[in-house]
C-alpha cells in the first residue's frame, strides 16, 4: 500500500530525533513522514531504517515537545523532495530548505527528491574549461574545472571560512557574462556567528544577487545536518541542468556532517568502522560528491568545492582520505604557512587538480598557463628541498646556485601564495613570470625557448646550469 496516509497509535518511543513506530503498510526507505503532534504542529521527517514489523523515523524539527498520546503519523509515499523554482538565487534558507531571510516561499516549478536524480554514465561529459576564484595558488596552480569536484582540506583554526567566503564573493567565469554564473553556498554545523558572518559577507559584497545560501546551525539537529547538502546540492542541480547556469557549490564543513553521520549510525545501532564511522561514509560521501558533473546535451555545469576540517591536522584520516579517493583532487592548507600569515595558507606541492589540463591552455586561459604552473611548482620543490638541506647545513655551507632557490621559495610564499585581495589569473601569471625572472634561464627546463625569450630573458647573474 502506498501514498499519502494517515496512521495513528503507531508509535512505540522516541529517542531524541528518532520515532520508532509499528509498521501497518508497506514503505520505503527515505520517505518523506509528517509527524503531527497533539499541540497540532506538523514536523517532517523521513523514514531511516526499517524492517518487516517496525519503522525508525528521522523528525528533522525538535522533539522536545512532541508527546506520543494522540501522534498522528502521515506517511507520504514518496522521497522527501525541495521545491525548486526560479527564484531560488538572493534567498537565504535554513539547513532543510526553508526561507529564513523573511521572504515568501520560493514559486515552485518541481518538487526534485533530494537524493538526487540518476543520470546514466554514457550521458556524462568530462569536466571542461576554468572557474576563476580570484586566488593564485588555485588558478594559476590548481585550477579549478567546470564540472570538477575539489576539496579544500583545512585543519581546526586555519581561515577555511574565509577562504571560502573570498571564493564565493570572487570567483567568475573567463568566457561567459556574469548572468550564466551561480553559487549555492552550504554552512553545514556552523556557529550562529559564522552563519551571520557568511550572510554579510555575500549581502555587502553584493554576491548574494546571484547565490543561495543554506545554514545548518551547530544548535540543529544531526538530521538536518545530513540533510544540508541534499537541499543544497538539489537547488544546484536545478539551477544547472534546468536553469542552464554554471553552478559552483561551496560546502563547509564536511567533518561536520560526517560528525552528524557517525552520531545517527550509532544511534541506529550500525557496527562501527574506523575511527567510529559507519562503513558507509565512503558510498554515502559519494552520493554528494558524485553529484556534480556536466550532463550531455544541457547547457550548465556543476561543480563542487568542499570544504573539510581533518581532525589532529591527519590527511590520513578517514574523511579526508575517502574524499580524496572520490574526488579529483584537493586544495591542502597549511598551518607553518598560517603562522608565517601568509594567506591563504595554501600548501603547493600535496596539492592537486587532477583535471587541470581540461579547463587550461590554449583556448581556455592562456597557451603558456600549464607550462608556468608546471616550472614554478618544479622551482618550488626544489626550493624546499634546499630550505630542508639549510636547517641541516645553514644557510652559509649553501652553493650559491641553491642560496638564489632558498631567495626565491621566500619570494614565492611572500608575492604568489599570499594576497591582499583577490587577483585575476592575468595578474597571477605576471607575478609568476616575474618571480621564474629570478632564477637562470638554464635552470627552466619545463619552458620553451620562445616562452624563456618572450617572458623571463636571461637572469641577472646567469653562469649556466652549473652556477
């Protein structure tokens, strides 16, 4: 039996967020359940876990006045959905969905489930062409592909917020007028200062025009925690493949989700697996993860830049590892960096952009852009291998060849990792044309001689390879 129905004298007990009931028809996992009160109020929710005799129920709205005498449950048949329309962009809502800037609710075109719609592999296109998020050592290092999925691995205390306040206020597209360009933004656990710092932030810049923000609170529940970036990411995918824009979705933090993931399975009894977590983290990650693409035949694309916290400063841990094997690639910050105050505090070389050469070149940013990247990341490495020689050796028992590399990681860290004010990638590519000036002209073997003549010349100085 299916469809909307209304039950009574159901319940068995709640604990917490969870209502355990007896089951008298046959449902599904993940369907949407309005639980009304005897004080009348309608709470939704939607069905965990089953089995042949009992429902659990995951009410998304508090449960501290909710009494089982006189609880009617009504049982809706299908996938808790959102109800997506054109005027999704300049709305704040809460974590599930609902206005909270004070606005009417949102003219609905589809209710869309928010587990999202399958898609069948053969009609995914690769990730193509470059986002600019005003920050150098993503755009000019890593860059960051329409229809990619990037993380950014912060750790407690480093500026992430920040960081992904500046990208939501400054990222842009090189080749398409701003009216085809959109962000959803997810807070996902956040502090009621944070949640109002992320609502100023994009209200003065003005970016808030063309976003939609979502805020789940550390003071809500872990079930509407879980839910944040289902409603988040279902928006996107309307705006995206309906809509025909090109979305970029930033979520922070997804430790905390996945914190509210260990909690719920505990709760439901599931055998933990490492560190705590449920064995699912890795599939249940890669229903949001893997929900950003581009779909052949539509016009927009989606594209994902969580933001994680790894517990213990630990790229080994659980969550930034399984994420790490979904997505492609990571932006790593870095805390000596962020007490050095260079920001952002983005650490070169374990950082990645596995689909960097789809979105850069010829065509797309600039024909010289992968071969700058790839000789100031081979520079760099080099100088932090001689930065390592000179903590054993110092600095004076150094060849000059390797003083002038230790001079130009400095330089490096100090003119390109750290920024003032967001830049665009012409005025990044400069500054790193400027600093490979530094070093000599034999040393920039991932160069061409047409590259070497046309930007660097000869450095001052130049004895060859063998200074």
């Amino acid at each position: 039996m299916k469809g909307d129905l209304t039950i009574r004298d159901c319940a068995q007990r709640l604990e917490g967020p969870l209502l355990f009931l007896d089951r008298p028809v046959s449902v599904g996992l993940n369907e949407a359940v309005e639980v009304i009160g005897a004080d009348g109020r309608e709470r939704m929710g939607r069905i965990a876990a089953l089995d042949e005799q009992h429902i659990v129920v995951e009410v998304l709205d508090p449960t501290s006045e909710l009494s089982l005498p006189g609880m009617l449950v009504r049982l809706l048949g299908v996938p808790l959905s959102f109800g997506v329309g054109p005027g999704l962009l300049g709305r704040i809502f809460d974590g599930v969905g609902r206005p909270l800037d004070g606005g009417p609710a949102v003219a609905i075109a589809a209710e869309q489930p928010i587990d999202g719609l399958p898609v069948n592999p053969v009609e995914r296109d690769l990730p193509e062409d470059f986002i600019e998020t005003g920050v150098s050592a993503i755009d000019l290092l890593n860059s960051l592909v329409r229809g990619q999925k990037l993380p950014i691995f912060s750790a407690g205390g480093l500026p992430h917020s920040r960081l992904a306040i500046d990208i939501a206020q400054h990222a842009r597209l090189l080749h398409e007028t701003d009216d085809r360009f959109a962000i959803v933004f997810a807070g996902i656990g956040v502090s009621h200062a944070t949640a109002e710092r992320f609502r100023r932030a994009l209200e003065d810049s003005g970016a808030l025009g063309r976003s939609a923000l979502f805020l789940n609170l550390a003071s809500d529940s872990s079930i509407q925690r879980l839910l944040t970036p289902r409603f988040a990411l279902t928006a996107a995918e309307h705006l995206a493949f309906t809509e025909g824009l090109h979305v970029l979705v930033i979520m922070t933090d997804m430790t905390n989700y996945c914190e509210a993931l260990r909690e719920v399975s505990a709760s439901h009894g599931e055998i933990p697996s490492r560190k705590g977590y449920p064995g699912h983290l890795y599939s249940d990650l890669a229903t949001l993860f893997e929900r950003a693409g581009r779909i052949r035949g539509r016009p927009g694309t989606l594209t994902q830049l969580p933001v994680l916290t790894m517990p213990g400063d630990d790229i080994s841990h659980p969550i930034p590892d399984l994420t790490g094997y979904i997505t492609e690639g990571q932006i790593v910050l870095d805390r000596d960096l962020d007490r050095r105050d260079v920001y952002p505090p983005v650490t070169v070389l374990p950082s990645l952009s596995r689909l960097m050469d789809l979105g850069t070149g010829k065509g797309y940013t600039d024909a010289d852009h992968p071969a700058l990247a790839s000789q100031l990341y081979a520079a760099y490495a080099r100088a932090r291998e001689v930065r390592l020689l000179a903590s054993v050796v110092g600095e004076e028992g150094l060849p000059a060849a390797d003083r002038r590399y230790l001079a130009f990681g400095d330089t490096f860290e100090q003119r390109l990792l750290h920024q003032e004010r967001p830049r665009s990638l012409v005025e990044s590519m400069e500054i790193g044309w400027s600093l490979l000036r530094e070093l000599p002209a034999g040393d920039l073997v991932r160069l061409s001689d047409a590259q070497i003549e046309a930007h660097v010349g000869t450095a001052d100085g130049d004895d060859g390879p063998g200074d």
